[in-house]
C-alpha cells in the first residue's frame, strides 16, 4: 500500500512517499509550486515516486495554520481549506494553495491533519494564546513517536521556531513562532515592532516575518547566513547563538509543562538549523542535556506514517482524534 504526506514549509512543499519499509521524498519550492498547474503537480509527484496517482491509497495534507478544524477528517469534508481566516502571520505565495487544491480536486483519498489552537485538546492554561502550532509539527511528533518515544519534546527551528511538548502519546502544549523565539526569518513582535505598526510604518505581519535573527545581519536569506556560519563569520554565529538560546529557552519551558505531568522526556531538534551541529552544540550545552537531531524531511514523512494508521484504523494521532469516513 502507498501513502504520502505533505509538509507545507515556509520555503517548500515537502512530500514523503512510504510504501512498505521504502521511504521516497521530495520538495517543491513554493513559489515553483505557485507556477505549476494543478495537473502539472499531479504529474510531478507520479515522476518523482515513480507512482500512478491512482495508486496512492491516502495522502495526509498539511495546509497554513489549519486552525479552522480539531479533528483529522476527510480534506473532501473541509469547510474551505480549513482556516480561520486567509489572513495570518506568514508569507503567502500561492504554491501551498496549488498543492491542496491540485490533491482535494484529484479524487485521491485524503486527509487534512489540524493545528493545533484554542479549539483543540491541549492543556487548558495554554489556550490563552489563540494558535499553538501548524499541522505540519504535529507530523513530526508523530514521526518521533514512530520511533519508540512517548514523552518528549521538541523544537522545530528553521525561517521560525516552534516547540511542541508530548506526554503518554499525546501532544499537550506548544508555543507558536510569533510567541517565543525567534527563527532566522521570523519572530514575536518586540516594543519597537508594535510602534512602528501603530504607527503605520508596516502591517503587524510584515513585522512578524522580519523579526527573526536576520535582522542583526547583513545576510538576506538562511543559506547566506549558513555559509557564513560555516566560515565562522562573527555576525553570523551571533545569530545562530541567538537562536540556540532562546530555542533552549523555550525547550525549557515546555519541559516545566512536562514536568507538570509527571514525566520527563526526551529532547528532539528539527529543521534546517535544528540539523546545524553548531547550533545543536549550543542547544545541549544550554540544557545540559544531549538533544537528538532530525533533518528536514521528517515532518513529511510522520504526515506519510498518519496517513498510513488513519488508513489502517487508528481512531486518535497524539491525541487528536480522527474523523474520517
């Protein structure tokens, strides 16, 4: 049987194949994604999995915030695309809209996997803020509990940084890039962000995604920031200093709501700067605590195994039930 997932990144539209034990994987930039039309996508995941379309037995789809629904249901049973709004924090291309509706048209089985928000089953004292974490993070923690672990936490760090905690198998709390800390890209709203959109000088959206580390550079995207990284440039490993502070700050606290629950657990770093060593380094240093590392394709592939055990039955994934029919 053939299952895929899909990641909806910040930068890509990233799709994992699992069949049996095979695991196949591939990424669409978004703004590639925006150009293509929706038969062109179709066409593009059947070359690069070497697939029929109607070969494919379930597909798990990722989409923005999701904050629209709780449940995982049926993407043919979604009011729109299952969002609150259009409206939010992040940069909008088009390219994960094409990949949805080029899925939900196909005639393919198909899920959508929620974020996690106010309306889901979380600890209550975290429902003070409105929006946890994008559905794609919840295909991490699927995959991390794939792998043998029932408690744990971890913290997706990339354009943004989201941490999720996850006790017994179910995911318990979040805190939200536009919360806590900074990404290379994006970030909470500081004292000057919220004048300068009292003051009309941008939307507070703007303000979101320029509030990651960037902004203490010169460098204009993550790759140039890396690569200067890599040559030990000072400003660069500033910035990644930055990030590996406030990540294991956030860790932290997630591991306080863990202990609130009576358990401890391990820690799990992912993304495109989550995979940096020196950046892992700082992290466990910070912790006093050994962090293990997943790459960038992980949340594909845990969205791929939930399309696998919706397919094969299971009722709840971390908690969140499922609604499928």
């Amino acid at each position: 049987m053939t299952f895929i997932g899909v990641d909806h990144g910040t930068t890509a539209m990233r799709f994992a194949l699992i069949e049996d034990e095979k695991v196949l994987t591939f990424e669409l930039g978004r703004i590639e994604a925006a150009a293509m039309s929706e038969k062109e996508i179709l066409a593009s995941i059947e070359k690069e999995f070497g697939i029929k379309v109607g070969d494919i037995d379930l597909i798990a789809l990722t989409y923005s915030m999701g904050d629209g629904f709780s449940t995982i249901k049926n993407v043919r049973k979604l009011e729109g695309r299952g969002l609150q709004s259009t409206e939010g924090a992040g940069k909008k291309t088009g390219g994960g809209t094409r990949v949805f509706d080029a899925v939900r048209n196909s005639g393919i089985p198909a899920i959508a996997i929620p974020g996690l928000h106010i309306g889901s089953k979380v600890d209550p004292r975290m429902k003070v803020f409105s929006h946890l974490t994008s559905p794609e993070k919840l295909g991490i923690a699927y995959h991390i509990q794939c792998l043998g672990y029932e408690d744990f936490v971890v913290s997706d760090i990339s354009s943004n940084t989201v941490t999720l905690a996850v006790a017994s198998g179910k995911v318990i709390g979040a805190i939200d890039a536009c919360i806590f800390a900074p990404g290379v890209h994006h970030g909470p709203l500081d004292l000057q962000a919220i004048r300068n959109v009292d003051d009309g000088l941008q939307t507070a959206n703007q303000a979101f995604i320029e509030a990651g580390v960037l902004k203490m550079t010169s460098y204009k995207d993550r790759e140039e920031l890396l690569n200067a990284a890599e040559k030990g440039e000072k400003s660069a490993l500033l910035a990644l200093d930055t990030i590996a502070l406030f990540a294991a700050m956030e860790i932290t606290s997630m591991q306080l709501l863990l202990k609130d629950y009576g358990v401890t657990g391990a820690i799990f770093l992912a993304g495109s700067v989550g995979e940096v060593e020196y950046v892992q380094k700082k992290i466990c240093t910070h912790l006093d605590q050994e962090c293990q590392s997943l790459g960038k394709w992980h949340a594909a592939i845990g969205c791929a195994e939930i399309a696998r055990d919706v397919s094969a039955g299971k009722k709840q994934v971390l908690g969140v039930d499922v609604d499928y029919s």
